[in-house]
C-alpha cells in the first residue's frame, strides 16, 4: 500500500508530476528532494504541530509533504480568518511556527516509523457554540477517506486533479492526500485576495488540463456562466460544500458535464458519500425539491436518527482537540447536525443543518460570531443572524437589525464597517432593520422566526 511519504513516492514513481504551479511542474524526485531540509528542520525541532496558513502553490504543498513524511501533525489556517481566532487555535493545538531550514544533512531512509493513530491534520470547524473547534483527523483517517475515493472514482495514469478549494479545509486537503496516496498528479489554482469567482478565466484554463475537478456550487455556476465546456478527457466534476441546487443540478446535465455530487464533513476526513461514477452523465435524482448527493462510499455505513444523519466508517475524527467528551457514541457512530433522509436505493438527501451553522459557498459560517461583532456596531440594538437561500452560493449570511441608523439597512456599508472583525466569506449580503425580533416563549431569539419575517417581507432575495 501506499504511504504518506513524499520520499517513498520519489521511489515508486520519480518522474511522475507530482504538482503543477502555473507553468512549473515538479515531479516526485523533484518535490523529495526540496522537501529534504524542510523535514529535516521538522525532524530537529520536533514541534507538537505545524501552523500552516497554506494556499495553492509550491511552497504550501512542499511544508505539508515535509510534515506528512516526518510524521508532524499539522495545524490549518484559514487566510481570512481573525487574527484573534487564530491566536485562539495556535495556542489550543501547541502549534509552532514553520522553522527555519539549516541545511542539515538528511537521509530518508531515517525516518522514523510513524503510528497510524497519530494525528496528521488539526482542522478547525465551526459549531454552534460561537467557537472554532479543532478536528482531529489522525493519519489513518486521511487514508481511509482517499481509499474510499479511489474505490469510487479509480485512477487512470494521466490523472490530473485541480485544486480550487481552500487547503486549510478538508476538501482541498484531501485532494493532496488522495494524489500524493496514487502517485498522481496535483493542478494548484490559488483564488487570491479577491476569491475564486474573480479569477473564472484562469480556472477555465486550468480546468481544461484536469481529469478531477472539485468545486462548490457557487463556482460551478460562475463557471457555467462564463461559457465552461468540459474537454474530453475531464473524467468528473465533483460538488460539494453545499447541497447542489436542482436549477444548478439540471443545467449541469445539460452542458454534459460528468457531475458527481458529494456529502462529507470535517468531521469525516471529506466525503463520505458521492455519487456512483459510472451515474456521472445522468440526471441527478431529485425528490422534495432536494438533490441527492449520492451513495455510501466503499466502507461507510448510514443511517437516521430521527432526522439527523449519522456516520460509521474508519476517516472519522479521533476527537475533539481540548474536549475530553467522546465525539462518537459507544458503538463508533458520529451523529451529525444535518438532517437527511435515505432513499429507497440508499442515496442520500441532505435538506441542511439542524443547528444554526450557515454553509455559504463551502464555508461554514457560525452566526453568533457575526452577531457578536455587528452588536459592537453603533446603534444596533439587537441583531440575529442567519442563511437565506441563494441561487449562487447555496446560503448567504442575512441579518435582522434592531437599529437606530438606518444606514445599516444597505449591506454593502455595513461590510466596510466589519471589514477588520470579520473574514470577507463572513460579511452579511442582506440585511433587514425591524421594529423587534421575535422571541421564543422563553424570551429567547427566535432564529427561524426571524428568517421568516425576513423572507415575508423579502421573498425574491435569492439572486446573491
């Protein structure tokens, strides 16, 4: 089998490209042979993690080789995320720094024998409690989670999967684990500090080269806008981070593209069901208005608990990073918080959330952080925060104000005004000033009545 080694790859494959950077290529050779004072600093320093803020190049990619070989686990950074917030998780997980490399002579045949059990990848992950929780994935997680890949989807010689999904989650992470794994080829997209959707000419480019290709509905719908048409030899489009709208789902058929949606959480190293490949030029079973998002992957085992779906399989999570309560049931099951149902052939259909995370565009968004800093804002005197339904990005974060100014009515000042308290993926698209927010019988905020006044009051906003 396989391993995690950059240097065990260089031996079984080392002309193969292992990435393509704009217009480098570096083969398996190459990458080993950078990565061998990378992780030879690792091994000296011996820190208890690796903090990475990685984006979609060379320099990133060579860090995360160097901490997979040296058996490092590694913390990921969102870019846009707080200063605060990743203070907060640098100091949860005991994270350094990358050091500095001295040039110190190294041989890969030293390195030492690393547990399956050990943590590979710390990955933070909102919840409902206001605070980023850390996800411990341990290395044979991340293997299990690329195995039932591959069982779906195999792998052809000239494989080349383009990544333009933000390295510090598990979508875009996995992937480099899943090619590094095959022996196969990386194709890196980075967004830049204006996002993904600002640079559709060059991911088309991009996209013309790859035989995978992993998207979230927001960009596949851009793409489509922007004329995309799959090349022959584009073997799968894989979509995830948010439930697939039917419009999007239809549209998609009809351009040919080899669509195969996708469900999966952090929680469980990316995907745990996807749609069977050889279904990837079909039309997309449908049912109440919810698209599938595919079968159990080889291993995973589903099913219902009332509403809420829940997880069996060898990528969940070892826990928790600081919490000491068991993330998995006594018999190994994760209940998650998404609510679903299991079809008559045993596909899935997510309807969304059962807590109050927002999912806009593949990014997980907790609305008590976005209450928080528009509470601070002068005038408000009540705020709730929570996702509408958009065209685009799947959700969008919409706020419900009590306010004396009624400039805060206009969204787009209201983003110049969190701008340095929020991650642009954060700001509020929409927003609506009322007299009062509805509360519960208790005199709690009302989150699901405060969506319908909204949508009462507003129901053809779903163009953002």
């Amino acid at each position: 089998m396989s391993t995690l080694s950059i240097f065990d790859a260089a031996r079984e494959a080392p002309d193969a490209v292992a990435l393509i950077d704009a217009d480098r290529e570096l083969t398996f050779r190459d990458a080993a042979r950078l990565c061998e004072p990378l992780t030879a600093a690792l091994l000296s320093a011996r820190p208890r993690a690796l903090a990475l803020t990685p984006r979609a190049d060379t320099d990133s990619l060579l860090w995360l080789y160097a901490a997979l070989a040296s058996g490092t686990p590694v913390l990921t950074l969102h870019p846009r995320a707080p200063a605060a917030e990743q203070h907060a998780l640098l100091q949860l997980a005991g994270a350094s720094e990358v050091p500095v490399p001295t040039g110190t002579a190294f041989a890969a045949t030293s390195l030492p024998r690393v547990a399956d059990e050990t943590a590979a990848v710390f990955i933070p992950t909102s919840g409902s409690t206001g605070t980023p929780r850390l996800v411990e994935l341990s290395r044979r997680a991340v293997c299990a989670s690329a195995q039932a890949s591959a069982q779906n989807l195999g792998w052809l010689a000239e494989d080349r999967w383009l990544i333009c999904l933000p390295l510090a989650h598990t979508g875009g992470l996995s992937i480099v684990i899943r090619s590094l794994l095959a022996r196969r080829t990386v194709l890196l997209f980075e967004p830049g500090p204006d996002g993904t959707l600002s640079r559709l000419a060059e991911l088309s480019r991009l996209a013309a080269r790859a035989t995978l290709i992993s998207v979230v509905p927001s960009v596949l719908s851009a793409l489509l806008d922007a004329g995309f048409v799959a090349t022959p030899a584009l073997r799968a489009v894989l979509l995830g981070g948010a439930g697939c709208p039917p419009a999007l789902a239809r549209r998609a058929h009809r351009a040919g593209l080899p669509l195969l949606t996708s469900y999966g959480l952090t929680e469980t190293a990316s995907q745990v069901v996807t749609r069977r490949y050889r279904e990837r030029f079909e039309p997309l079973p449908e049912r109440d208005g919810v698209v599938s998002s595919g079968h159990a992957l080889a291993g995973v085992e589903l099913c219902t608990r009332g509403e809420l779906i829940a997880i069996r399989c060898a990528s969940l999570l070892s826990g928790y990073l600081g919490d000491e309560r068991p993330a998995l049931d006594h018999e190994g099951w994760l209940t998650t918080t998404d609510r679903g149902w299991l079809g008559d052939d045993g596909e899935l259909y997510v309807r969304g959330r059962s807590d109050d995370v927002i999912v806009s565009g593949g990014e997980n968004i907790d609305p008590l952080e976005v209450e928080a800093a528009l509470s601070t804002l002068p005038g408000v005197k009540a705020v709730c925060v929570f996702g509408t339904p958009s065209e685009r990005f799947g959700e969008v974060v919409t706020a419900l104000l009590v306010t004396s100014d009624p400039a805060l009515a206009d969204a787009a000042g209201l983003t110049e005004l969190l701008k340095d308290s929020l991650a642009r993926h954060k700001w509020p698209r929409r927003t609506l000033i009322t007299e009062s927010l509805p509360l519960t019988s208790s005199g709690k905020v009302d989150r699901r009545a405060c969506r319908a006044l909204y949508e009462a009051r507003l129901p053809d906003a779903r163009r953002a």
